[in-house]
C-alpha cells in the first residue's frame, strides 16, 4: 500500500487553529441575526402579518446582543473575529472596540423603537412590499459597517445599507418619493465611488486593508506617499455621506418624502455611519493627515451647523425642519474631528449617541403631531396640547434634548465641544457652537409655541378628534426617558465616550485584539 511521504503542512502560519471563546462570537452576531432573519421574513413573505412580531422580536434581541457585546468589551477590551480562520490581516476581520459596540446599541435600541411605531405608520402594502425585510437588512448594514475591522468590508457594509435604503426610501411609489429618492441615490452614490476609489488608492500604498494593520503602516509610510490626498478623499466622502456643508443639499430634499418611520431611521442612523466611519478613519488610522486637514473640517463644521440650524428656523414644513436639525448635529460631531484632541473626540462621541436617540425620536414625533394636528404645516398646526397633553409632555422633553438644553442628554456633548474647542483657542468654532445652539433653540421654541400651545384652528364640523397612538407613544416615552436618565446622570456615558476616545487615539488594545504578537507578520 502506497504511504504519503509529503512533508506535513503547518497550518498555524496561515489560519487560526483554536476555536475562538463563545463569548467572540457576539462581534458577528448581530450581522447573523438581521441577516437571518430577513431571510426567514422573505420566505414567509405570504403571511405578512407575522413580519412586524418576527422583526420586533429580531430587534429585542439584537438589543440584547449589543448591550452583552459592549459589557464584553468594555471588560475585556477590543474583541476580534476572522472569518474563514485566516489569520489578519489575509483574513477578513470583525473587531468590536468601545465605539463600534456603543454604536452599534445606540443604533439598536433606535431601530427596535421605530420597529415598534412600524406597526401604526406602516400599513398592509407597505408589509407587502417588503418593510420589515428591508429593515432587517438595514440593520445588518449598520451592524457590520461600525463592528468591521477591514476597511474595504466598511464599503461593503455601506453597500448592504445603502441598498435597503433605496428599497425603504420608495416604499409606496408615490412621485415625491421617486423625486427625493433620485436626488438620496445620486449623491450616495458619488459618495461611494469616491470612497472606492479611496479604498483602492490606500491598497496600492500600503498592500493591506486591515485596520489595525493600517494603523500600524500608516506611522511607517515613507515621506512621499500621498496620505494627505487619500485622508481629504474619506473626509470628502464621508462627508458626503454624513450630510456636511457643502454636499448637505441631498438630505432636506430627500428625508422629508418617505414614511415618517423611514425618515427617523435614516436621520437617527444612516447619517451617523458616515460620521462613524470619518472619526475612524481620521482619528484612529490617519490622525497626522487629519490635522494638516482641520481648519478645512473645522470651517465645514461651522458652516454646516449654522446654517443647518438658518434652515430649521426658516422652515414651516415640520419634516424638512427635522432634516435641518439632523444636518447642524453633523456639524457639532464635524467639530470634535477636527479639533481631534481626546476630550473633542470624546465630544463627538458623545454627541453621536445622543444623535442616534434623539433624531429618531424627533421625526417620530413630527409624524404623530401631523397625524393628530391633520397637517405638516406650522402654519395649521396647533392645540396639540389640549388634544394629548401625555403626548404634549413627551414632545417637549424631545424637544429639550434636540436643542441641547437641560436636563436632557443633549446639554453634556455640547458642553465638552465648547471646552475642547476654547482649550486649543477656536473660539471661532467655539462661537459656531454656541450660535447654532441658540438658533436651533428658537426654531424648535416656534415648533411648541405654534403647533402645541397656540389654540386648535377651527375644524370642520364632521372631522373627528385623532387621538395619540400608543404604538408611536410608548416608543417615543421611551426614548425621551433614555435622554432624560443620560441627562441627569451623565456620567457613565461621559467615562465611555472619553474610554472610545482614548482607544482611538491610542489604538495598540485594538491592534492587539487583531495581532495578538502586537504588529502583523
């Protein structure tokens, strides 16, 4: 009988041999779980009752795995997966950081809300057509897009995102819709082919795509190589993505005409992967390049949120104002990026959690106010009031926390960009915050006084009184209490958004997450 006389091969140079802890599998869960189940509402797509307690169940959980992922993390440091057992950077890498795994929550217990006012703003066809599936997979797009640890699968992500956004942003067919999904796709989509193109550039530099092995090249690039032109390539399509001045004109265009549960998923996330993913790449993988670059992102910054704020002031629509709000918060995150000392990241941190909650919450609350007032209009509005006063309480507790005032959450973020920007001397900036602070103030001031406070106009004899939803409600009070507890007891939150700053300015705990030897073969 013949014998093998080949040498034997060892494995452990090129692939990971020990299973890896139960508790690392918590990195790719949740993109398992959204994936899995838009797969599972599909083949029961004839049965379109059972969509909306599938995904809600599905997103309930994806809370839970979020919340056990960052316990994990925040105990144990960075946590990394390689798919396929590859060892980094050949392997595609998950890895979970302070950041990632607090966006990603943030970005879970939004969905799970507006998952819930799903139920009433979503009707029959809307099921029909695919809402819940379409969720599913925009989740998985976010899920993946802030736990990658490679920076082409952050394009990827971007992708499976941008995707069910095309499908939520139509559902219905009606012209506007087609009309601000044209102008949503347009723009996203010279977003992305910058961002290729970026990605490219960066793999013919340096032969990898890992982040972790990025952070550790980048320091050794020879003085000719062109990080200058790739960082302000991210920065302009994150930018983009982001909805910062001046490629901002695509969001008041576009979030304004779908549902107004698509809408407050799209301002509360989709916004913010842009702005995740500027902060990871400038901060963490080019922080030298981001500082030749910072008077251009600190006058983007300013720009954006003063006259996002201008905006709002000016607008009379309630849902194209949400959109400006959402836009002058991109230009407070903009600001701690690029001040770029720990406490102004921390800032940005900080203010993109608040972001997540509290955007969600604001275009939910403009969609009930129009369902119970019967217009979008501020001009027909009014006697919200009288109508819910449950309602009315809520409203200006979220309205509170969108202006930034106390004793909500949106105060401390804030107050820690004002401080990082007039400890390094921009006052300018710090002028910028405080100006557009004001003005957001007085827009959502005139939104209580005109839709809440002011006398109900007279109705027609056979209109019947709307009373609140308690599947919009429910969600809404819960946001609202999640702002109110940050506000009151910030400090938790403040240690962690100071802890994810810290590890991107100091990457080594997530370099070692990934190369275990500290520095890849």
């Amino acid at each position: 009988m013949a014998v093998s006389t080949s040498p034997a091969i060892d494995l452990s140079a090129a692939l990971v041999l020990t299973p890896p802890p139960l508790g690392d599998w918590l990195v790719i869960a949740p993109v398992v779980l959204m994936i899995g189940v838009g797969a599972l509402l599909l083949m029961v797509r004839k049965s379109v009752r059972l969509h909306g307690v599938i995904a809600l169940a599905a997103l309930a959980l994806l809370v839970v795995l979020d919340v056990a992922l960052l316990w994990r993390v925040s105990v144990n440091g960075p946590v990394t997966m390689v798919m396929g057992r590859w060892l980094p950077p050949y392997g595609i890498a998950f890895t979970a950081d302070l950041f990632g795994a607090a966006m990603a929550l943030a970005s879970a217990v939004a969905a799970f809300a507006a998952g819930i006012a799903a139920l009433a703003d979503i009707d029959g066809a809307g099921r029909r057509y695919g809402f819940f599936p379409f969720l599913m997979l925009l989740m998985a797009g976010v899920s993946g897009a802030f736990l990658t640890g490679d920076i082409f699968n952050l394009y990827v992500w971007f992708e499976v995102l941008l995707i069910s956004s095309f499908g939520l942003l139509i559902l219905g067919s009606e012209p506007r819709q087609i009309d601000g999904a044209l102008k949503y796709a347009l723009l996203n989509l010279i977003a992305t082919t910058l961002f290729l193109v970026a990605v490219g550039y960066l793999y013919a530099v340096f032969g990898t795509l890992n982040m972790a092995d990025l952070a550790q090249k980048v320091t050794l690039a020879p003085p000719d190589a062109p990080l200058t032109t790739l960082t302000a390539l991210f920065v302009l399509a994150f930018a983009m993505k982001a909805a910062a001045f001046p490629v901002n004109f695509w969001l008041p265009a576009s979030y304004h005409t779908p549902r107004i549960v698509v809408s407050a998923l799209f301002g509360g996330l989709l916004t913010k992967v842009g702005i995740y993913a500027l902060i990871r790449v400038t901060i963490m993988l080019m922080p030298v390049e981001r500082e030749a670059l910072s008077f251009v992102i600190a006058v983007s910054a300013a720009l954006t949120m003063v006259l996002g704020a201008l905006g709002a002031l000016a607008q009379t629509d309630t849902r194209r104002l949400v959109g400006y709000v959402v836009i002058a918060g991109i230009g407070n995150m903009m600001a701690g990026v690029a001040v770029g000392t720990p406490a102004a990241v921390a800032g940005a941190v900080l203010y993109a959690l608040h972001s997540i909650i509290t955007m969600t919450a604001l275009y939910l609350l403009a969609g009930e106010a129009a369902r119970i007032g019967g217009s979008w209009s501020l001009a027909t509005l009014g006697g919200l009031y009288r109508r819910s006063p449950v309602f009315a309480a809520i409203s200006f507790l979220l309205i509170l926390a969108a202006a930034g005032l106390p004793p909500l959450s949106g105060l401390w973020p804030k107050i820690v960009l004002l401080k990082a920007a007039l400890d390094i001397g921009a006052w300018w900036l710090a002028t910028s915050i405080l100006l557009s602070a004001f003005l957001l103030t007085l827009a959502l001031a005139r939104v209580f006084l005109l839709a809440y406070w002011r006398p109900q106009p007279a109705l027609p004899a056979s209109a019947a009184p709307v009373a609140a939803d308690w599947r919009i409600t429910v969600p809404l009070a819960g946001l609202a209490a999640l702002s109110l507890v940050f506000g009151l007891f910030p400090e938790p939150v403040l240690n962690l958004s100071q802890a994810a700053a810290d590890g991107l300015g100091n990457p080594q705990a997530y370099i070692n997450s990934v190369f275990p030897g500290g520095r890849a073969p």
